[in-house]
C-alpha cells in the first residue's frame, strides 16, 4: 500500500511532471492518511482551492491513524524529530 504524503499532493495539484509521472505509474490506488487530507484542505486559500483539493482526493481512500498508531509513533517521532538550536 503506498501512502501519499502533502508534499507529493501539493506537486500533484500544482502540475509537477515528476510527481505527475510517478503517481500515474502506480499500479494500485495509493491513499491517503487522514491528516494528510486535513494539511490539504487547510493550504487552500478560498473556496475554489479547497474543491480543488477535494476533487484530487475524492478517489482516493483515505486511512485514519488509530490511537495505538499514534501512541506507537511518538516516540520514534520525539526521539527523530530535528529542533532547532535556540541557545
């Protein structure tokens, strides 16, 4: 199963040929985590974009992190996450 992230998503929606090219070679149907979609609608800027958004993600399923998903990935999250130097 490939899983789409925001950033394939926003090269999709903008037209980008590599990213265009490779989702088109896919031979299943990727989807689309839950929160991914949610990141896509809220880039939108006006009404128009978020039709937009919702017309590429329409076919495609969506997957919901469960909340053992979640409480699995936080630690290899905080542990891999980069923070910035603030001294």
């Amino acid at each position: 199963m490939h899983l789409l992230d925001t950033d394939v998503l926003i090269d999709i929606q903008r037209g980008h040929p590599p990213a265009i090219n490779w989702f088109a070679s896919l031979l299943e149907v990727p989807s689309v985590p839950g929160f991914v979609f949610m990141e896509l609608v809220q880039d939108a800027q006006n009404k128009q974009q978020v039709t937009k958004a919702l017309k590429l993600l329409a076919p495609l399923p969506i997957v919901w992190a469960t909340e053992v998903d979640c409480t699995r990935a936080l630690p290899d999250f905080t542990t891999y996450v980069s923070i910035p130097n603030r001294e």
